[in-house]
C-alpha cells in the first residue's frame, strides 16, 4: 500500500493512517470485495455478479436461486457461486444472507488463505468480533446462525471450529459494509472489505468511502473484479494523520450519534464533535420570529410532535403510500413553520421527504420549494464535501430543473456535481450522470437566456421523454449508515 499504513491508534485500537500528503479527492486506497452477498430480500432483483438492479435476470439453472444479468456475469461469478451452489441444492434451502456470507467467507478462506493480496493489511483473524459485546438477543440469534450454518455447510468442505465459525459471524456483524446499486442509491447486499475495517470513525471525518461497481461491459470479461470501494479524501490530509470515515450520519445529535455507535459498534465516540457538542444547537434550535427566539417550552412541544409524526411517515413511506406521506409532511411543515429553526434536524427531514416525494409525483413546484430549504439548511450542517450534501444537491438541482427553474436548477448541478467528483471520482455512474445533466442544462440555460418561449416549450418535451430518470421511485432510505444495521 503506497498511501496508507496501519498503525496502534490511541485509544482506538488500530488504525489506518496517510503515509504522504493527499488532497480532495485523492484516492487513498481501493479494494475488492473479500465476499459479499446479495440481501435476501432483493435475491431475484440484484445480478449476484456485479449487484446491478435489472429488470431481467437470468436464474441458475442448478440452484435456482443466483441470479444474473447474462452469461458472463454468471460465468464471472462462477468461482464464487460454485461451492455455495452445490451446498443450496444439497441442503435443499437458501440459508440467509449472513450465512450465505460467512460460508462464502470461509470457502474463500480454505482457498486462499487469510490474505488474499498483498494490497490486503490485515487478516480476518486479526479483526475484532465484539462478541463479549453483544446483548443477549443478538447473542441468540448468533447461535441459531450459527446452528444453521453447521447445517448447511457440507461435509466435503474442510470443517471449522464453532469459535472460528462466531468469530466470522462477529466480524460480519460489526463490519458487513453495505453494498449499494449501480447508482449508490439503494443497499442491495453485504460485503466485507478487510481494509476497510481497519478505519476508525470520527463524526467529522477526513475520508468518506463509496462503492464503485465498475464498468459493465460485455467486451470486458473482467469487470466482475472492477467492483471496488475507494477511500477519498475529503480535503487535505497531511503525512502521519489518522484516517477516519463517518460510520453514522453527521444528521443527528452528537447523543444520538454515541448511541448508536455503541449500540453498533460498541465504543465511545470521543471525536471532537461529540466532545464539543458541535452544532447539536443549530440541529435541535428553535426559530427566530422578528428576532425574538421560540420560548424554549414551545419548541420542545413541536420537536415531539415531529418525532412522532416522522415515525407515521416513515410508515407510510415503507407501505409506498406516497399521498399519506404527503399529507403527513404537510400537516407537519405547518406546525414547525416559525418555532423549529431552519436547520432543526427534524424540519429538514420533513423537507427532504416532502420534496421527494412530492417530486415522484410531479407536484414540481412545490418540490422544487422545499428542496431548496433542505439543501439551504444540510450546507449549514455538513462538511462542505460531505457524500450526503452532495447526493441532496444533485436532487434539488433536478427538482429545480423539472420545476422549470432552470437558473437554480443548473448552479445546484453544478455544485453537486464539484462535490461528487470528490466523494465519488469521475468515473462513477453517478457523476457520469451529473456531467450529462451539468452539460444539458447549460444548453437549456443558454437557451432560456436567448428565448424563453422556446426553453419552455423544449422542456415540456423533455419531461415527456424522461430524460432524467434518476427521480423514479423514491427510495426506502438512503444509505446514511456505512455499515449495516441490524
Ligand atoms: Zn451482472
Ligand atoms: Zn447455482
Ligand atoms: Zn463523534
């Protein structure tokens, strides 16, 4: 590893940190996948090769259960797939995904070795499993794991101990890093990087890492192992320091983050945006009305209401009754309006649901609205180059494009795309996709300067044709964890 080594981290175990200087945007260090799988819930949607949404896939034919985009992805993957493949058929059941990837684990292992390349630094016996850690549910639903794993696991295949077999399933369980689409948009497996685990977390971190699928080409027979994770560099890091990505989103109070990080990940964030309860004010803040602050009691009142009335949205988002979450939204946005502060972490929830959804719908205007609050309100909150930002501007700026806004729409593309060539690189699909739009926007925005008669009439067809088609089906969640939760 040119970039990067590993070193005895104070307080934190070990880490990884710069060997030289590097810069926004710099790539510290890629890496394949040791194994990974596809969720089960996505098991008939998911290519098991390159983990591309498709709308038709191909089923082994001795298994029936992978799934792939065409012969060559299934031939790729092959290797891979053959053991598990054979196991399945035998057992006469598809165990489930954390024991489809500890068994992927331990094929691999009993191939290779423990360390697969010497770009890999660290065995996966060297990583933690915090199994001392876990609370006694999760405990109990280790051994039926674990119980099933033995099940299935042939009896051809070189037999392992009981502690070895945990000490995976541990190692999964703190550090199975999601594995999103093609377009980053939606986790669709689970993957174990080792390298990866060997990064610390820090609330403002100086990395961010992002999956890239690689090119899917039929002439490339090869690209199966294009699909890497990269860790980027979100600004200048100087020769000696520490690496660190966020494994929670910046978007909660520093009492919400340690929580869930010891809950997940079972330390103590000592970063200095927990120390210093860095921006937890502008988060839960109330607003100012003609430079006189909410009283404290009122805010309070309407932070409540809105966890509440966010739990009822999330459910009719997750049951896709998009004008439920519409009106849940709007009954919410009224009462915050004039009490929560425009960068109360809850109001822009609320932003963010509403404009995506109400975009989905095509209510473009009003989308356009308070995308543009949401965006205003993450710029005061995440670092300047955060994946997040970035990801909500891209949106905002298509929201304002579809609205007909094109002059906002364009300078938000713009700005998205500058911040995803840092967190993504410019070869990423998505910041392909940002280029395509920054360049057709520009036209359009030429266009509307010189007529605005025929820029409308030229959008209207646009939106017909659909040219944009990243807003389709507004997503679960966005993934905002690094690592999977349970
Ligand atoms: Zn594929
Ligand atoms: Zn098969
Ligand atoms: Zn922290």
């Amino acid at each position: 590893m040119e970039n990067v080594e590993v070193f005895a981290s104070p307080g934190k175990g070990r880490g990884l940190k710069a060997t030289k200087e590097v810069w926004a945007g710099d790539v510290l260090f890629a890496e394949p996948y040791f194994a990974a799988v596809v969720f089960d819930s996505l098991a008939a949607n998911v290519c098991h090769c390159c983990f591309r949404r498709q709308p038709k896939l191909q089923r082994c034919g001795q298994c029936r259960f992978a799934q792939y985009c065409d012969r060559t992805c299934q031939r790729a993957a092959w290797e891979e797939h053959k053991q598990e493949c054979a196991a399945i058929k035998s057992y006469g059941q598809v165990p489930n995904e954390n024991i489809r990837l500890a068994a992927r684990i331990m094929w691999r292992l009993d191939k290779e070795g423990g360390v697969i390349s010497d770009l890999q630094l660290t065995t996966l016996e060297e990583l933690e499993d915090h199994i001392s850690d876990l609370p006694e549910d999760d405990l109990k639903d280790l051994k039926v794991d674990i119980h099933n794993f033995l099940d299935f696991w042939p009896r051809t295949s070189k037999q392992h101990t009981v502690e070895r077999i945990s000490h995976i399933f541990g190692v999964i369980n703190c550090n199975g890093f999601m594995v999103s689409d093609q377009k980053g948009l939606q986790a669709v497996g689970v993957g174990l990087f080792p390298n990866l685990c060997l990064v610390n977390h820090d609330c403002w971190p100086n990395c961010t890492v992002i999956l890239n699928n690689g090119n899917h080409s039929a002439v490339n027979t090869l690209y199966h192992t294009q699909m890497r994770i990269e860790l980027r560099a979100l600004g200048k890091i100087s020769e000696g320091e520490e690496l660190t990505v966020a494994y929670v989103d910046y978007l909660n109070t520093s009492e919400d983050r340690k929580r869930m990080l010891k809950q997940q990940y079972f330390f103590d964030c000592t970063c200095e945006h927990c120390t210093n309860k860095i921006n937890d004010d502008l988060k839960l803040d109330g607003a100012l009305v003609d430079d006189v602050k909410v009283p404290d009691e009122k805010v309070k009142e309407v932070t409540e209401y809105s966890i509440e009335m966010l739990k009822k949205m999330e459910k009719a988002r997750t049951d896709a009754n998009y004008n439920e979450v519409v009106k849940i939204c709007r009954e919410c946005v009224e009462k915050q309006e004039n009490v929560l502060a425009d960068t109360h972490i809850y109001q822009l929830k609320m932003w963010s649901t509403l404009s995506e959804v109400l975009s989905y719908l095509q209510f473009f205007e009003e989308a356009a609205f308070y995308a543009r609050k949401m965006v205003e309100g993450y710029m005061k909150l995440y670092h300047p180059n955060n994946a997040q930002l970035g990801m909500a501007t891209m949106r905002a700026g298509v929201t304002h494009w579809q609205a007909g806004h094109i002059e906002v729409g364009h300078g938000m593309i713009c700005k998205a795309y500058a911040i995803l060539l840092v967190t993504h690189g410019p070869t990423h699909p998505i910041t392909k996709d940002l280029e395509a739009m920054r360049i057709q926007t520009e036209m359009e925005l030429r266009m509307f300067k010189q007529n605005e008669y025929v820029y409308h009439s030229m959008r209207e067809a646009a939106l017909k044709n659909q040219p944009m088609k990243m807003m389709a089906e507004p997503m679960e969640e966005g993934i905002k964890s690094l690592f999977r939760k349970k």
